[in-house]
C-alpha cells in the first residue's frame, strides 16, 4: 500500500463541513475524502501545539516520553532531553518544562521505517521539529521540500517566498498550490514498482494570516456578522487547503492508485481561535468546544480526521472511538510490515479494529502538557486523560500545600466543558489521577516541580482561564 498523510496546521475540529459546525468555510475536497473513508468524530491531537504532535506522528511516542512539548524547534538551542525550568516567577506555583528542541536523529521515525521497507518516501511541508541536521533528509525522506525552520511558510503564502529551493512560477503563487504540484511532479518520477510514503504537511492555516484576494472578496459576500467565524481572510485560507486535498486526491485517482493508497487527513492542534484578524476580532470559532490552540480544552486537542484504507475502511462511515496522532506510527507499522527496533517504546496502538468498524482494547488516552501560554482559557501546565466520557484535567502543584488540582468534566453532557464536577465526584477523580500518575511514571517524563521561590501575596488564582493583560499579568 502508499500512503499519503496530510497533516494540516492549526484546522479546528469545527474548521470544517465534516461535523456541522461552520456555515462559512466551504470544504468539499475533504467531505469528497470523507466519502471515500472513515471520519473520526474524537480524534485527538497529542498536543495543543504543533512541534509536540508531529514528533509524536513520527515516533509513535507521546510527548511524556519523547519531551517534545513546546514547539521550541526553530530556536538556535539544540536541546535532546526535556528539563525542568530553574526558576518561575513568584507568584506562580509551579516550575514548568523546557521543552526538547529537536527530533533526535536517533529515533526510527516512519520515514526511516517506511524507507527501510523499500518504499520511496518525500516530506512536503512544514517541518518544524529541528534546524540542520535534524532535517527531514535525516528522518528517512529521499526529498524534503520546501524546508525551513520557522513556524510557517517563508515568506508568506503568496510569493515570492524566502526559499533558496523554490522559485515562483507567477507573482503571488500560493505556497500551497505550489506544494500540491511540486507533489504531483515527485510523483511522476516514482519507480512503479515500489510503494511511495508521502508526508505531505500544510502550511494552512497557520500564520501569518495571508489568502488569494480573489478569495477573500469571494468570502466577503458570505460573511454574517452575527456568526463567530465571520473572517473572509481566514475562510480563504481553509479553501486554499482544501483545493490542496483535491489536488492529491486527483493525482492518486489519475494514476489509478486509489485501490492500494491509503489517505490519511488530520490536523496538528486545534483551531488557533485567538489570533485577532484584520476583518474580524478572532480568527475562527472551535464551538461548541471551549477553547483552542495552546489549550488544553478540547478545542485545542480535537481535530478532524479522516482515513481512507481501501479494503479495511467503509466508504462514508464515522466513529466516535478517540484515537490519537501517535496511534498511526504502530498502525503503519503492523499492518504494512514495517520493522520497529526492539528498544524502540511505542505509545500508540494498532487502529486497526477501530477502522474496520469495531473498537479499541484501550481504557484511556494522555495529554501531556506542561506549558502556559498565554492565551485566553490558559491553564496551569497540565496533564489530561480521557476515559470513556470522562476527562479529568491535572493540574501541577496548583492546590493546597504542593498538591494537584483536578477539574473532571463528562464530555457526554458537556462537550463544552462549562460544569466541573471534580468536587462531586472524588472517587472518580483519584482513579483517572492514578492512570495520570501511571502514565507519567511509564513514559519517564519529566514533570513541573514546586516553585520554591513561590509568594502566596503574589498569587492570583482568579486570573486563570481569563485573557492575560498587562493590567492582569502575574508578576
């Protein structure tokens, strides 16, 4: 089998048409992908930022073990182990983690697995997981194109672009238009017979926030000033993205290699619903989930995502087994017989039974992440599981004496996470933090520590969750 994974970068799970949350973005490219496959109503990203995920994606690990949770990767620090901050501001009660800096060439990441399996493989993309020489080059791809070490795409969307290796064809070139068909012509000269792994990772819709103005003016005629999402720039980054999709979806089907292409679309994190926009005061809405990017909420881990296996997946089925990013690096592997080292520590399983309709042998999935940005719905650094309906959020040494906090929300009754039931439910709270305390124990992480330097005359509590200001900032 090939396989093409498309990872877009910052699409909220309600960025699209597949889940009935937005009348604005128009995404036909992915629902013609969805007919073809499986949509997944609780796919989760392993992080609510985007370095974290894509090195989970890659390793099969979740950032616990691999210590990827920032997206510190463009930085000039080469850091290879996660270590706990020296120090924290007074008024904050716990030291957090500086994050691992780049993807260890050391790791037997999919490239080098898909490509030690004879396939022919290219990443497309963003990277974002480490300068020379931790490149994808490094990672088992024969082609990486076009690379940089930032964030988004250099330059902007539209050219000219700040890439030695990419020259526009035209003024104002789409980056992703380009990468579609830079794509295509790699595709052309594959050997046929041998298989093909492509990484095909979107810019879209990260910042900056830049789109075809033939778009834009399009989406203007669209825009209902009452809706959440009611930025024209923003929707014409998504259909950019998804004129993308259909662009390798067409190649596969005019190859006549549908039958034995897997197609894999996800997104990194959640919908980056707090950039303010030049037409509107956010860029998108994740309702009805709180939150965002750089939050730990489920509008910053549920993403859309869509897997087309021909043979195993039903054409135009759902379903509602959560699964995670790091779940398709075992999944890859035992089902295309890819060989993974013995000392190799996988955290993800095998989806298998999950796309054949059925469900998963697991009892919970971890989100680790020990960072406070700050945005509006910002927690302290954190830790989440999800069992069944439940999702109990950790919070390090933010209670009494050094001790956690919990919030415990049924996602069944309140996706929106509004009623925290921590404090009726204990019981049920020590149960799901003795699988957070299992899981970290497990993945060797390395944890936020109490803040020695802590002030209580400096603390304010009632400041979590709410936009941070200059006026409200913690000292």
């Amino acid at each position: 089998m090939n396989v093409i994974f498309i990872l877009a970068d910052d699409l909220g799970w309600a960025d699209t048409t597949l889940y009935g949350h937005t009348k604005l973005y128009q995404t036909p490219n992915i629902e013609r992908l969805a007919k073809r496959g499986m949509t997944f109503n609780r796919a989760y990203s392993n992080s609510p930022l985007c370095s974290p995920t894509r090195a989970s994606l890659l390793t099969g690990q979740t950032p616990a073990r691999h210590g990827s949770t920032r997206p510190q990767h463009h930085t000039p620090v080469a850091r290879l182990k996660a270590v706990v901050d020296a120090r924290a501001k007074p008024g904050i009660k716990a030291r957090s983690v500086s994050s691992v800096s780049r993807l260890d060439t050391n790791f037997p990441t999919l490239g080098k697995l898909f490509k030690a399996k004879g396939y022919q493989t290219a990443h497309f993309g963003k990277w974002h997981l480490g300068r020379d020489p931790h490149i994808p080059l490094n990672h088992g791809f024969d082609v990486s194109l076009p690379f940089a070490a930032g964030s988004g795409p250099a330059g902007g969307y539209l050219a000219p672009w700040k890439y030695k290796e990419l020259k526009a064809n035209k003024p104002n070139e789409h980056i992703e238009d380009r990468m579609a068909e830079e794509a295509s012509q790699w595709f052309d000269s594959l050997q046929s017979d041998r298989p093909f792994f492509m990484n095909y990772w979107q810019f879209s819709v990260h910042a900056p926030f830049e789109a075809k103005e033939e778009l834009i003016e399009m989406y203007r005629k669209k825009i209902d000033p009452k809706d959440a999402q009611r930025s024209a720039l923003y929707a014409a980054m998504v259909h950019s993205l998804d004129d993308a999709v259909g662009s390798l979806i067409d190649m596969v089907d005019a190859a006549g290699i549908a039958d034995n292409t897997i197609l894999v679309f996800y997104s990194d994190n959640g919908g980056h619903m707090y950039a303010k926009l030049p037409d509107a005061p956010s860029a998108t809405s994740n309702r009805p989930l709180r939150g965002g990017k750089a939050t730990i909420y489920e509008g910053g881990i549920r993403v859309p995502a869509i897997v087309v296996w021909p043979g195993v997946t039903t054409p135009g089925s759902r379903s509602d087994v959560p699964i995670q990013t790091s779940d398709f690096y075992p999944t890859f592997a035992r089902q295309l017989g890819l060989d993974v080292p013995d000392d190799h520590v996988v955290d993800g399983i095998d989806i298998l039974p999950v796309l054949k309709g059925g469900e998963l042998d697991r009892d919970a999935i971890f989100t680790y992440f020990p960072f406070a940005p700050p945005v509006p719905d910002w927690l302290p650094d954190s830790v989440c599981v999800h069992a069944g309906d439940w999702k109990l959020i950790r919070l390090f040494h933010e209670g009494e004496d050094g001790q956690h906090a919990y919030r415990l929300y049924n996602l069944a009754e309140d996706v929106g996470e509004t009623n925290d039931l921590a404090s009726q439910y204990p019981e049920r709270v020590a149960i799901l933090d003795q699988r957070i305390e299992e899981y970290l124990t497990d993945s060797n992480a390395v944890v936020p520590l109490p803040n020695p330097a802590f002030d209580p005359a400096q603390y304010r509590p009632e400041l979590i969750g709410k936009p941070r200001s200059s006026k409200n900032r913690k000292k």
